[in-house]
C-alpha cells in the first residue's frame, strides 16, 4: 500500500494501539494531545497497581460490556486478555494473575509499560505533538490550539481517541461531542460510571467516620450480589463495591426517581444465627455492647446501623438481625461525572460502521471511551480502549486501500 499520513488525535491506549498498528504498516502517523504529556489517566490508574486486563474465562469476560456486548465483540476476538499479557511481556512488563482474577504488571506501575510503548512507537517512526488541543475540522483538515498559536493539518485518515468525560483534569473532558453534534452525530449523554453516590449522612456520623473503610461486607443490587469493601466519604460511599453496582444504581435512579444498596454487615454469619445470639444479650446493655456480643460488630458498621436503623428495631433481635444481613442504603444521586473512573455514554454505535468509521464523516474514525460502553472495574476499561483501538487502526488501513 503507498505510504498514507494518519492523524491520531488523543494519546491515550486507544490511540497509542492505533499508532502501533499503523505505524508496523509503514504509514506516516502522528499522534496529537492536548496534555503536556500522552496517557495521564493510564497513568494514574497505575498508581495503584495498573489493573491491565483480567484472567477470567474469555466468552465471561466479552459479556462484561452491558449493551455493547455484541458491538465490541469483534474488536475483543482480536486482542483478548491473553493477547495483552503477551504483548505487555514483548515491551519488557511481565504480569501476573491477583487473587481475585486481575492481571498486574510485576512491578505494578504503568510508566514502565509506557515508557517501552512510547519508545517502539517513536522507534517506528511515529510523531508525538503534545498541547496540541484539536478544535475542529477545518479546510479538509484538523484545527488545534497549540504553544505557538492555531495550528492546522491536512492527513489521509484520522482517527479520534479523545476519551470520554471522566478526569477532565487529564484531558478526557469530552469537549469534542459539539463539534460532532454539529456534523449530525448522535452522542448519547455522558453519565458517570463506576462512581460513588451521595448520602445524606447526619453531621455526626460524617464528622467521625468520613474516610473509614468498611471491610468484609457484601453488597446487593439489581446487578447482583458481590463482596468486598467500600469507603464512606463526606457525600456519601465510594470503592469498589460501590463501583460494581454502580450502573445498575444509576439506571434505577433514572427510571425510578430513587436506589438503595442493601449491605450485609456480617456474611459469615446465618439470619437466625444472628438473631440467636442478639436474643441471648442482656437487654440492659448498650447498643454497642449487645451488637459487638451478639453479632461481632462494632466501629463503622455499629454506626451505620445506628445511623439507618430507627431505634425500637435496634432492640428487637430479629429486626436488628434482618438490618445486619440487609442495611437499606438510600441513595441520592451518583456523583458528578468528572469524578468517576470512567464514563458510560458517547458516540452511538449506529453512527460508526464494523470499521469504526463514522458514517457521515469517511475517512473519520473513533475508539476507546469516545464511543457509548461501558463496562466495570478489574481490567476491562483498558482492554476495550486497546482492543478497539486497534480494530480502528484496522479499518483505517482497510479504507485506505479502496481509496
């Protein structure tokens, strides 16, 4: 094929994968950001250990996706977890499997991987222009904001990875869906996902307990019943038990006005255990002293029982046993987007064709979290973004020969 210039424009792992396929295939590709740098929220998402796919059994996995299940499914076949962990280890990062099926770099951090990446690609003759903020098509071409003033180019193909609306702060501040809206596209509403929720604490409860972890807990939505833990927060909850009903929560918030997150405080223990060794309890004792007796409980769990329960059922066995295994969590609202790990909403998938072509825009592609999916915490965001980066990178080269 004659050598074509490609434009990609957004530095994040949907992007960069793009760049590494087009790039093997000799075209001039440059890669454009509007951050100093190329893949900050990768990056920050290595700061606590890089969470960079998930072992669990493959056609499990590929459901993970909600409604773009079938959509992504093409683009996943081709790069699947496996493939990621091997091309991890060929950039010099050997990964591992955690105990709860998440795959980790060795060394747990992301700057080494990136550093690799970065290498190959500029090995490989690709180009990197960071502040270059895109503004725009204009004159067949691209518009940015740079340093040194408006900048324009001219490419034979561009792909788009701009991210979705989450961390605004390290560029994915969804400020391009006017400009596609503009041309026709039509963009579903960007919502928060895998995000925390607010609650209206009393200012006691907030004061003392704002910051604590809630351990060995589980919890049970729509989205089914998992376990883990979760922070309480001055708003109201955050972690990754949250996260993993977060869709859910939110989607019953917007069709029913209102959502609860039912915890269960001590999974090891049976219903009628527990309301067994409550009753034995002398009931002249406090509060603190019959729960801790009775059901092994006490510090933060003790006071959310006290703070979501009324008080005549924190004195009747059976009724504290049910709050125990079922704490009612009302819910006022997610938090705002911009604090989520990741968004759901973006480009609708019938505005893009099996090539990741925008329809009304050829020789336009999108990938990663600019297009409307969604999926939960444990590997799979960063699996989708590489995969269909990738796949676009594909489609590019596909279009570019029928040119």
């Amino acid at each position: 094929m004659e050598k074509k210039t490609i434009a990609i424009i957004g530095g994040g792992p949907a992007g960069l994968s793009a760049a590494e396929i087009l790039s093997e295939g000799g075209h001039a590709v440059a890669v454009y950001d509007a951050m100093p740098t190329f893949a900050r929220k990768f990056l920050l998402a290595g700061k606590s250990g890089l969470n960079i796919t998930h072992s669990e059994e493959y056609d499990r996995f590929a459901t993970r996706f909600n409604d773009a299940n079938v959509s992504l499914r093409p683009a996943l076949d081709a790069f699947t977890p496996a493939d990621i962990r091997t091309w991890a280890a060929g950039l010099g990062t050997e990964t591992f499997v955690g105990s709860s099926g998440r795959v980790f770099p060795n060394v747990m951090k992301a700057s080494p991987l990136l550093r690799a990446w970065l290498a190959r690609l500029e090995a490989r003759g690709v180009s990197f222009f960071t502040r270059h903020r895109w503004t725009g098509f204009e004159d067949g071409g691209h518009s940015f904001e740079t340093p040194d003033g408006r900048k324009t180019i001219s490419c034979d193909a561009t792909l788009l990875a701009l991210g979705g609306a989450s961390y605004p702060r390290l560029g994915s501040d969804a400020a391009w869906v006017p400009t596609l809206v503009d041309r026709g596209i039509t963009i579903a509403p960007f919502q928060p996902a895998n995000c925390g929720f607010d609650v209206a604490w009393s200012d006691l409860f907030r004061e003392r307990f704002a910051g604590e972890p809630v351990k060995s807990a589980t919890a049970t939505s729509s989205a089914g019943t998992f376990p883990g833990e979760f922070v309480i927060t001055s708003h109201g909850i955050e972690g990754s038990l949250v996260y993993a009903h977060a869709a859910a929560l939110r989607d019953r918030m917007l069709g029913e006005g209102t959502a609860f997150l039912s915890l269960d405080l001590a999974p090891g223990r049976t219903l009628d255990r527990l309301a067994r060794d409550l009753a034995r309890q002398d009931t002249k004792s406090s509060f603190s002293n019959r729960l801790r007796k009775g059901a092994g409980l006490d510090g933060v769990k003790a006071a959310l029982l006290r703070e979501l329960t009324l008080e005549a059922d924190r004195n009747d066995p059976q009724k504290l046993a049910a709050a125990i295994k079922a704490l009612r969590v009302p819910l006022l609202r997610p938090r705002p987007v911009a604090e989520a790990i990741s968004s759901a909403g973006g480009i609708a998938w019938n505005e893009i064709d099996e090539h990741y072509m925008l329809k009304h825009l050829p020789g336009i592609f999108a990938a990663g979290e600019m297009l409307d999916w969604e999926a939960p915490t444990g590997g799979y965001l960063l699996t989708a973004c590489f995969a269909t980066g990738r796949a676009a990178a594909r489609g590019i080269e596909s279009w570019l020969s029928l040119e």
